[in-house]
C-alpha cells in the first residue's frame, strides 16, 4: 500500500488564508461586526458584548499552546532521529564484529581442520599416533567452531525462549548472570499466559538482559529482585537492586541502552519508569497483552 503523500504546509497555509479572506469580504458585505454588536446590546446585563475579545484572547492562546506543542514534537522527532542514528551504529558495529569473528575464527578453524584432515590421510598408515593427535585437535576445533556459533546464535535471539518458554528463560538468564556477576538474583514469576505473543517475550526478556547487564556495570549492587505478573491482560516487570540507583547526567539523557529499553517498550504501546528504590533503582515495565500479536 502506498503511504498518503503530506500536504506542503505552504498550501495549507494559503487555504487558511483564503478562508480568512472571503470571510472578511462576506463581513464587509453583510456588516456582521455592526449586526453583531446591535444583537449583543439588548443582552448587555449578561456582558455578552466583551465575547469577541475574549474569543479573540482564547485564539492567541490556542495559537500559544499550538506553538509549543510544535516545539515540543520538533524537538521529540530530532531525539528519535539521534537515537535512529545510534542505533543503526551499533547495529553495524555489532554485524562488523560478528563479521570479524566469522571471518578470523570460522576461516582459521577450517584451514586447520583441511591441514589436519590432510595429515590424517598421509601418517594413518605409516604413523598412527601422530594421526590420532592430529584427530583430537580436530575434535577441539569443532568444539571451539560449536561454541563460537553458539555464542553468536545467542547475541542473535534469546537462546532459550523458544524451547523452554519466557518465564523458564528468565530463570535461566537470572541463574547464570548470579553465576556470572557474584550477585543475587530472586525471581518471582507469576500469571504468565502460556500462549504471549513472541514480540512481548522477546522485549521482556532483552528489558531484563539490559537491565542486569547495567546493574552489573554501574550499580554496585548486591542483591536483585525481579518480578514479572501476566494477570488483567498486562505484563508488569519490576527489576529493583540494593546499588547506588541512577545518576542524573548533565544532559539530562542516559546511555544507549536505557533508550533502547524504553523504544522497545515504547513500540509495544507499553510503558516504562524508572524510579528512585532507596537504595538501589526500579525499573518499572507495563505491557498491555492484547494489543499485541504475534
């Protein structure tokens, strides 16, 4: 389907002005302003002749609040082009690096397994031993080339969300980061429908991997607490550490990974807060079930 071409606003504009036009010549013809205040005299206990003004106050008023919300939406479409702008960086920083690691570790991996495939076919017979070594480290390097993939696949997609579901996922993802990070993790899962659509699996699962991920970086913490509740058709996310919170910036604005949480819950007419704990931060996600699908 193709998208509606815009109107210039010059065009609008001239309409605007048209309008304005014939309505002052039909005024002029008709003497409304005279009519209209000979009618607005016989009502004169009821002030009835100071609505023209005052109209005319509510108009520069409207055209005051209509100033601003333009402002307000100019400045929001330059932020989401900064952020667009950031996020296809880093979208192609992270397909460079995946690119890199392809290109060193997959090609290197096979050139040595062609070598040793080759090896094999030339001592198998005179030399045993040094084929049988030579086997064990191709062995190794198809583990080396599995793990490589397999940390790649997971960069890619949640690995386990398709086999084992979002709120198994979640347990796993909170079990190895605790492993990880030397910090407690306590999950709290309740409600869950069996059947969420995978858009909102996948967003509440990075909102949390982000999320861990700066409580790991940032938060000092020693504990956290994550809690997720499917009930009244909304997902509701709370994620709270014992860490020294959010600091403000002088900008105002946070880091990548704060904004790409709140696109994400954005583009899935959700909502997300961040909010002072004491001590530590929560984070505080609402994502309506049936709005979504998959």
């Amino acid at each position: 389907m193709t998208p509606k071409a815009t109107t210039p606003a010059w065009r609008d504009l001239l309409r605007v002005l048209v309008v304005v036009a014939l309505f002052w010549a039909m005024a002029m013809q008709w003497e409304l302003s005279e009519k209209l205040a000979h009618w607005l005299q016989s009502y004169e206990r009821f002030q009835l002749d100071e609505i023209p003004l005052t109209l005319l106050a509510l108009s520069l008023g409207l055209a005051w609040f209509a100033f601003q919300r333009m402002h307000e939406v100019s400045a929001l479409l330059e932020a989401n082009r900064h952020l667009t702008q950031r996020l296809i960086s880093a979208q192609e920083d992270e397909r460079r690096i995946l690119a890199q690691e392809l290109h060193d570790e997959v090609g290197q991996t096979c050139t040595a397994l062609r070598i040793e495939a080759a090896y094999i076919g030339k001592a198998i017979h005179n030399n045993p031993n040094a084929a049988l070594e030579s086997a064990k480290r191709i062995d190794q390097s198809s583990l080396r080339m599995h793990s490589l993939a397999r940390d790649m696949l997971k960069r890619l997609r949640p690995p386990n969300l398709d086999s084992l579901g979002l709120e198994e996922s979640l347990k796993e993802l909170c079990s190895s980061w605790e492993q990880h990070c030397r910090i407690q993790c306590h999950t709290l899962i309740n409600a869950l429908p069996h059947d969420l659509p995978d858009a909102l699996s996948t967003t509440i699962y990075r909102v949390t991997q982000e999320a861990l991920t700066n409580i790991a970086k940032h938060a000092n913490a020693s504990q956290v607490w994550i809690s997720l509740d499917g009930s009244q058709d909304v997902l509701t996310l709370s994620i709270s550490d014992n860490g020294q919170g959010l600091h403000p910036t002088p900008s105002g604005s946070h880091g990548l990974g704060l904004t790409g949480m709140r696109e994400r819950i954005a583009s899935l007419q959700g909502h997300i807060h961040f909010e002072d704990a004491q001590p530590g931060l929560r984070i505080h996600v609402q994502l309506p079930i049936t709005q979504v699908t998959s």
